[in-house]
C-alpha cells in the first residue's frame, strides 16, 4: 500500500506542479543554506586541519601577546599576521634554544624597509628574517631553487613566495634576479610552492621575502620578533618543553606571562572548540528553518485538504478507508519535502560549484549532511502533514461528495 | 425467493439531521427487503429521502435507528473502517455527476476501488481495462476524464462500479446530467448489467426510465408510500397516467414534473399520511 501512496502523490503533486513548488518553497531554501553552510564550515576545517597536519609534530609556537580563547581563530588570522602588542626579544629566542627538550629554534623576525626591484617599490609584502630551518619545520616546499643554509646567514640572498614572484618580478622563476631592501642588493635563490592557507603558525609565505637573520641585522634597521617556532625533541615532550620555555621567559620578562606558546594539538582543540559553536549556531538556524519549512507545508496541506473534499468523498465512496486516506496524505507531505530537500541540496551543491569558482574556499559537502538535510525534510513533511492528514481521513463521505470538486 | 435469505433487509430505518428546532426527518421508519438479482427503480419527489437511503443502503451513511442487514449480517452499527471495507467489496456506486478524478487517466480512475483492495498494479489496471472494454471504452483508456463526454463518462464510472464485483450497484440519478440518447445507452448498460443477475437500484425522476427495472418504488416524505413489482419493460400504469395527465408539449418539461405530479398521487398501500412536524423540503444546505 505504501507504493500506492506514493503514485498517488506523485499523481497529485504532478497535477499541481506550481502549488507543489510554492510548498516545497521554505524546504528549498532550508536545506540549500544550511547545506551551504555546514560544507563551507566543513571546507575551512579541513584546511585548517591538513595545514595543521604538514607542520611538524613537534612544532611549538610562541607568540608575543596573551591570547584570548575569542582570537585564537578567526579567519583573518589565517591570511595575515596579526599585529599583536607585547614583544619577543633575541635573548628570549637564544634562552629557549638553551630549554631542556627543545632541539632548534626558529626566528620570525619582521624587517622594516621597503623593497624595490627595478627602481620599482613593493610595499605590500612581509620581509622577514629566519634561519634555515623553517621549510623542515612547516614542511613547506620550494618550488624552485633552494633554501639559504648555515653558510650562506650573513649573504645577502633571499626566498620568496609565489606572490612575490608574481607581483614584483612578474615571471614564475627570478632565480638570479636581485631585489633591494633598505639600499642592499638580495639575490633570489629560491621560489616557494603556493602555499594553500596559512597555517596555524599564522605565517603567509605567498607574500613573503625570506632572508637569514645575520643578514638582516647587517643591513640596519629594527627586526620585530613575531613568533619563534620551536622543534621539540619528539612529539611526547610538547607539554614539558612547553612549561620549560613558560617558566624561561616568564622570567625574562620580569615575571609577567605576555606571550603564548601554543602546540599542534592545542591549535587543533581551540579550531575545534569554535567549529562546535558554529556547528551548534548552524543547528539552530536548520532547525529554525525547517520549523518555518514545516509550518508552510502544514498551511498549504490544510488548503489542500479543503480544496479536495470532493475527492476525499469520491475515494472514500469507492471503499478507501479513513487509514488510508491518511497514508495518502501524509505521504503527499513527505514527498514533497523530501523533493523539497533534495532539490535544497542541488541548490547547495550549485552554490558550493560557484564558491569554489569565484573564492578561495572549498566547500566540502559530506554524504552525512545530506542525508541528515534530506531525512529531516522528510521527517518535518511527516509531521507538518499529520494534522491535514488527519483532517482529510476524517471527513465526511456524504458531505464531502456534495462539494465542489 | 422466500426460502433464500434476502440480500439486503432494512428495518424501520430512520435517519434525523440536525437537531433542537433544525431537526429534518429524512427518513421515517423504513422498512425495505431487495433481494439478489432485482432491478428496482426508486423515484419520488426532491428531498423525498431518496439519496439518503441510497447512502445508508450504500454503507456510505449510517441510519439514526432501525437495523440494516446485508447479507444476513448486521451492518448498522459497524465501525468506519469495516464499513469501508464492506462498502468496497460489496457496493458499486455511479453518481449523477460522474465523480472521477480528473488528474486521473480512465483507466487508473476505473482501477482505483482495486487499489484500496490492495491489488497488484499491473493486475487491477488489466481488470479495469477489461470492464471498460465491457462498457466499450477500450480506446479510451488513457484519455483523462476532461476529454470525454458526459455519457463515457458515465459509462467509465459505471465501469469502476463494475470492477470490484460488488453485489449491488447503486446508482442515484444516473442519467441526470446526459442528453437522452447518452441517457439510453447508460440504460442498456444497466440493463445489462442487470440481466448478468447483478442487483441494481437506481434513483431516477424520469418515469420512462422505469421500464428498465422490475420493481418500482416511490417515495414520499422520507418514507415508501409505493412499491410494487412491474415487468421489465414496461411503465407501470400509474405512472404512465401520471405522465400522460400532463398537457404540457414540452417533453422535458412534462418529465421534470413529473415528480411533483407524483407527489400528489396516493400510494397502493394507501399510507395514511404521517403529521410530520418540522421538515424541510429543500435540500440540506452544507455547512
Ligand atoms: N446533511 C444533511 N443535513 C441536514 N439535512 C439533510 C442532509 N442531507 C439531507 N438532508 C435532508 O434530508 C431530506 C432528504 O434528502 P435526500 O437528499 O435524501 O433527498 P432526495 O430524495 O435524494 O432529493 P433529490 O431528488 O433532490 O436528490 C431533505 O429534506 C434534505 O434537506
Ligand atoms: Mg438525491
């Protein structure tokens, strides 16, 4: 009997194909947002997640500035620096190095000066001062050329990102090619690959110039320490290595706890916090919508109802019981949310296609969702068509054969 | 015919509407015994009761008082979905206005009492498909409702009557709504119908159509204040004067008026005329 149901909601919601849509109307867009939503949320967590997964397992990072639970995510901090008050100074890099468990440390060290190539300025990139470990520590690839070593910390040669490739000299590979900071000639020995998204060592190599740190400090100016990566001997010593270097530098800097050292796993745990808050908002907005979705399918069932009754008596006269006038209509709600549903995904899906297109993000839609969109449409059809159901199951024969058809 | 058990016997049936000062007696104390095989024809003026009786007989209506059995078995006072289910297997209903559902081709209108039996799709449209090549509709099968006439229709509806094998057609006011020629061959049908040993009752207030059936009765107030068997066709007397007492030259006239005619004229049994107290004539506004 359950397939008959269906045709006969087939049947009838092909007879009202308009009327079917404007029901189906507040499923659609339901399911396409939250769909939307829930795979753009998913598609950042998985950058973020990968990033965090090519650094090394040992990577410690620490931070001028006490950071809140609030900053520790959002998403301008994935692009940029942050530009946070407090400071780092060389002896803090050179006592952590001192640590017990801490195998090398990494400067992240701002120059200031502008570069030009060409007689022609740049001012939108980051120069920055570091030692030979970075690319190991944040598994970032060259894409050309190679990174400067031990060797070369007071020659005047630099890497670049990809955006600086692009922008200032204008061509894939200017190997050999010098740019100028503050009057002094750099060669370029190395290009990055792209880097995806900024990793939550809150570093964008794309738009960076990377030169040794004995080299910036010959050419003058201030080196503003940003962060300092720290490689601990092996992934199980993170936590002590990570109260050593609290200790060290709480007294550096007269007893006060104005930076933060962050681990892998933290990183992970505080993304993760926020994408449970925005998963619950997202809840709430899905469940507010299919209430409204539903709320509309019960509307348009009660004047469906009403303007069957003529059938209902015709059906009932030819020996439909009043159960089975239920199941017909209650199955005519369901089918049309769940086509409701089905259609909010292809919507979803469409939107996703044109975010990956026109933005930087990657929408991930799990099969998870959409079955969860799609079941909850159909159960929210099931209950929003009960009471019409029940309405048109109870009607009278007699009468109902009297009214218009 | 009176050693076998009647198919349906009714019982000082009656049926009130409303209540307080809107009280309609719609049927009073009718008693009524068909037997299988009968073809009767039930006339009477508008409101008289007719359509009530067909719809308590018809299982679609049950009576206020007075006891029904259909084939030996109580049915007044059964449940709603028994009912349905009784009404499905046992009664064939063909109404004055067609009443298929027009989203529905033909035949899918004429295998729908099967659906709610609970038979195979591709079993019950291929019974479908033989009664209306009974009616001889076969070409029309996938045609939707809006693209017959009024007589296909009506045989179309009789076909869907016809498909479940019930043991009683009721059709109330079949030909209504057609011209005559389509009225004839919804007729022969019946007749056809009828003479396979179905049992009909047909409402009509066209006299003529009353040489069709083998058994007349006339209806007045809510109750039968005539019945009497007739030869298959032939009009009975009475009712022949009754038409023949007109002076009006207009056929359809002459027809429609007939049952007002009627009212007047006594019945056989010579029923003393009840003192009904509160009563509408006019046909139950739906509210
Ligand atoms: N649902 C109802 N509520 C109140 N009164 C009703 C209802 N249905 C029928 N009646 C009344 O019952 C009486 C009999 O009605 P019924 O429909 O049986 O007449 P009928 O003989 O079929 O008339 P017609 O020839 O016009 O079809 C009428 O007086 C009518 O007004
Ligand atoms: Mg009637």
């Amino acid at each position: 009997m359950i397939t008959e149901y269906f045709k006969m909601a087939l049947s009838s919601i092909r007879g009202a194909k308009f009327r079917s849509l404007l029901t189906m109307f507040g499923i659609i867009i339901g399911v396409s947002s939250v769909v939307t939503i829930v795979s753009l949320g998913e598609g950042v967590k998985h950058q973020v997640a990968s990033k965090v997964d090519e650094v090394s397992d040992s990577l410690v990072v620490i931070r001028p500035g006490k950071k809140t639970e609030a900053k520790a995510f959002n998403l301008d901090s994935l692009r940029t620096f942050i530009g946070n008050t407090g400071s780092l100074s060389e002896k803090d890099w050179r006592d952590t190095e001192k640590v017990t468990g801490v195998k090398s440390v990494v400067p992240i060290g701002i120059v200031s000066g502008i570069v030009t190539y060409d007689s022609q300025e740049y001012l939108d990139g980051n120069i920055i001062a570091t030692t030979k470990d970075l690319p190991s520590l944040l598994n970032q690839k060259l894409a050309f050329g190679e990174f400067f070593d031990e060797s070369q910390y007071t020659r005047n040669v630099a890497i670049i990102g990809v955006d600086i490739a692009e922008k200032l000299f204008q061509e894939n590979v200017p190997i050999g090619k010098s740019l100028n900071i503050r009057g002094k000639d750099f060669i370029v020995q190395g290009v990055f690959e792209q880097q995806k998204s900024a990793t939550f060592a809150e570093l964008n190599l794309n738009n960076s110039i990377l030169i040794p740190y004995d080299a910036a400090r010959q050419i003058g100016g201030t080196i503003q320490l940003m962060q300092l990566y720290v490689e601990a001997e092996s992934p199980e010593k993170i936590s002590d290595v990570a109260k050593n270097i609290t200790s060290t530098l709480t007294k550096n800097h007269a007893g006060q706890e104005d930076f933060t050292i962050q681990g892998k796993e933290e990183a992970l745990k505080t993304t993760n916090a926020v994408f449970y808050q925005i998963t619950l908002f997202i809840a709430g907005v899905a469940f507010i919508s299919f209430i409204v979705g539903g709320i509309g399918i019960m509307n348009i069932m009660f004047a469906t109802v009403s303007e069957r009754t003529r059938e209902i008596g015709i059906r009932k006269a030819i020996g439909a019981t009043n159960a089975q006038i239920l199941g017909q209509f209650i199955m005519e709600s369901a089918v049309l949310s769940f086509v409701g549903g089905f259609i909010g995904v292809l919507f979803a899906l469409i939107a996703n296609a044109i975010f990956r297109v026109t933005t930087d993000l990657q929408p991930v839609t799990t099969l998870n969702i959409v079955l969860i969109a799609v079941g909850l449409s159909s159960f929210t059809g099931i209950v929003s068509g009960l009471l019409p159901a029940a309405k048109a199951a109870r009607k009278d024969p007699i009468a109902s054969l009297r009214s218009e058809l | 015919m009176t050693s076998k058990s009647p198919l349906i016997s009714i019982e000082e049936v009656s049926k009130v509407y409303g209540f307080g000062d809107a009280t309609t007696v719609a049927l009073e104390e009718v008693s009524l015994t068909i037997n299988k095989g009968e073809f009767i024809a039930i006339m009477g003026p508008s409101g008289s009761g007719k359509t009530t009786l067909m719809n308590i007989i018809g299982l679609l209506d049950r009576p206020t008082h007075g006891n029904y059995k259909l084939n030996d078995k109580n049915v007044a006072r059964i449940g709603k979905i028994k009912q349905a289910k009784l009404r499905r297997d046992n009664i064939g209903f063909i109404f004055q206005s067609f009443n298929l559902l027009p989203r529905l081709t033909v035949l899918e209108n004429v295998a729908l009492p099967l659906a709610y039996k609970g038979v195979m799709q591709t079993r019950r449209l291929k019974a479908a498909s033989n009664a209306l090549a009974e009616v001889g509709l076969k070409d029309r099968e996938y045609y939707l409702p809006s693209q017959l006439s009024g007589g296909q229709l009506q045989r179309a509806a009789i076909a869907r009557a016809l498909v479940n094998g019930p043991s009683i057609i009721i059709a109330d006011e079949p030909t209504g709504n057609l011209d005559s020629v389509s009225a004839r061959v919804v007729m022969e049908l019946l007749s056809d119908i009828h003479k396979l040993g179905n049992t009909v009752l047909m409402v009509t207030h066209n006299p003529s159509l009353t040489r069709y059936a083998d058994r007349i009765i006339y209806m007045l107030d809510g109750s039968i204040v005539y019945d009497e068997a007739t030869a298959v066709g032939e009009i009975p007397k009475r009712v022949q004067n009754a038409v023949n007492s007109l002076r009006s030259s207009d056929e359809e006239e002459k027809l429609a008026n007939v049952s007002a005619l009627m009212e007047t004229m006594p019945g056989p049994d010579k029923e003393k005329p009840k003192a009904k107290k509160k009563k509408s004539k006019k046909r139950g506004k739906k509210k």
